[in-house]
C-alpha cells in the first residue's frame, strides 16, 4: 500500500460489519460494547470517507444499500487476513506459553488427572489455566484456547473432541440394591447448581429417555419425577455431586466424558440402560491464527489424542 494512501479507521470497519449482521444499530451497538450515538458516528466517518451511503435507514432498521452489498464480503475477508496474521505475529512472539480457559467440570473430572502428562512431553511450555465460567474473549482476556461447550462464533474455530452420552449413575453399592422395576423411585436425584454449564436436565433426560409400560399411569410418575426433580439435594458443585453419588447418597446425571476415570475405576456405575446423545459436545476452541503458535499447536494435537485414548 502507498503509504500517502490512507484508509478509514479500523472500528468504522467493524461498526460496517456489525450493523450489516444484526440489521440496526441499536443493535450493532451492544453486540460491540458501545452506544448507538457511537456507532452512528462511526458509520457517518466510513460513509463521508467512502462519499455514499451503504445503508438506508427505515422504521424496521438499517438495510444494505447495492455499494454495502458488495463491499461487505470484501470488508470482512480483510478483516479475517488482518485478524490472522495479527494473532500469528503475536503467537510467534510468545510461543512457550499458552493460557487455557476450561470450565470447572472439565477441568476438575478430566484435565487435571492428564495434564501433567502434557507438562511432562513439552516442559519448556508454559500453561496458564483460567478456570470458571466466564465465557472466553479471545480479544481482551489474553486467552488462547478454551475447552468450552458450545461456543459458536464465525470468527472462532472450534473442533469437537468427544461425542457424549447423558446417562444416570449410581454407587455400585446402591445399584446392587435397585429393584427390577420403577428403580428410579429408589433414591434421590441428585444435581449441582451449575447444572446449566454441562446441559444436563433431569426433567429433558426423563422426558426423551424413559420409556414406560403400557399399563403404567404416566400422569401420576410424571408428577413424582417433577416432586423428585424438586426435592433432590442440590451440591455447590458437579465434584461434589459425584462424591456424594460414590457415596451411595442418590443417583446422578452425567456427560460421559465426565465420567470416564470413575465407570474406568468402579467408583461409578450406569444403573440404568435409559441414554440419550448429549445435544451440544465439548470442544477445542480458538481464533484461526492460534495455530502459528507452536505451544498451542503442541496442545492441540495432545488434546485430540489425549480424548480418543479410552
């Protein structure tokens, strides 16, 4: 580029962007972090740079003009290259280290038992671990990979690494003791508050899962699972919901990669044949230019094949 040639600001681009996906800019505004009357202004420097409009403002909202149509696709395949080399530079630059965002569950019923193994192959790598449920931003948070479930973003790759199954588990002591019918009725339902982190719902997984005899009177299981559901005991977190089901203190409903160490050891056991897929999987997710980086890269290939080992 010809460095008398100047080009608008960058924000303008992505306020371009913005508005172009969510239709207005009230609403292209929140989706940035910033005021409308901000976003208008950017709009209004991009439009008096370009000297045309590329929306046309009208009671349902901001619609593309025929320029904005075509300079959209354009606008944002640049803005990818720019966001991809940027992140590669940047990755070159701190290439031993790598932080690693990973939900609580994940972490406490998987990562932590492996990861010293990952440490032990590639000691000279750095990993820098933010555990909780915030949702990563890979922009401002400093974070390179999260093993999150159900991150979904056009600018962010995300590679699932485990298919799950949602099943009941029990201690091996208390499913010796169910009885051949109506098992379920045997023990408390036990569930953790951050039950919506994981996606498990005892109420969808009876729903989509039980089947029950002809003869039986739906109606009146349907209201002792809801009066079950209701008095279940309820742990601060999954880990203490599973000490409490090794204890033999009630069923729990679980992802099967969270499970995999204890139905390995028999701490654990499926007490029941009822299974459904799990409607969203953990996965593998960071900006496309991450992989410049030969500490994430090193992760990631250790990740995968970590998953698949049984």
């Amino acid at each position: 580029m010809h460095p008398d040639r100047s080009l608008p600001p960058l924000p303008t681009l992505r306020a371009f962007c913005a508005i172009a996906h969510t239709g207005g800019f009230g609403r292209a505004a929140e989706q940035l972090h910033l005021t409308q009357t901000a976003v208008s202004h950017q709009m209004a420097q991009l439009e008096d740079w370009l000297g045309a409009r590329l929306f046309d403002r009208g009671r349902h909202g901001a619609r593309l003009t025929p320029l904005g149509e075509r300079l959209l696709p354009q606008v944002e395949r640049a803005l990818d290259l720019l966001d991809s080399a940027l992140w590669s530079a940047r990755t070159e630059a701190d290439a031993q280290s790598l932080t690693l965002s990973v939900t609580p569950e994940v972490f406490s019923q998987w990562l932590s038992a492996r990861l010293p193994d990952f440490c032990a192959l590639y000691p000279a790598i750095e990993v820098k671990l933010v555990v909780g449920y915030r949702v990563p931003d890979f922009g401002t948070d400093g974070v390179d990979l999260a093993i999150w479930l159900g991150i979904s973003h056009r600018d962010l790759v995300s590679e699932p690494f485990w298919h799950d199954e949602e099943f009941a588990v029990s201690s091996p002591d208390l499913a010796a003791r169910l009885p051949k019918r109506e098992a379920l009725r045997a023990a408390p339902l036990l569930q953790y508050r951050g039950a919506r982190h994981t996606a498990l719902d005892w109420q969808r997984w009876y729903e989509q899962s039980i089947v029950l005899p002809d003869n039986a009177d739906r109606a009146a299981f349907d209201k002792e699972m809801d009066a079950a559901i209701a008095s279940g005991p309820i742990y601060e977190s999954f880990a203490e919901m599973l000490e409490a089901c090794r204890r033999g203190e009630g069923f729990a409903l679980v992802r099967s990669s969270l499970v995999q160490d204890d139905l390995r050891a028999g701490t654990l056991v499926r007490c029941f044949v009822e299974s459904m897929p799990a409607a969203v999987n953990y996965a593998l997710t960071y900006r496309p230019g991450i992989m410049g980086s030969a500490a994430a890269k090193c992760f990631r290939d250790w990740l995968m094949a970590s998953a698949r080992t049984p």
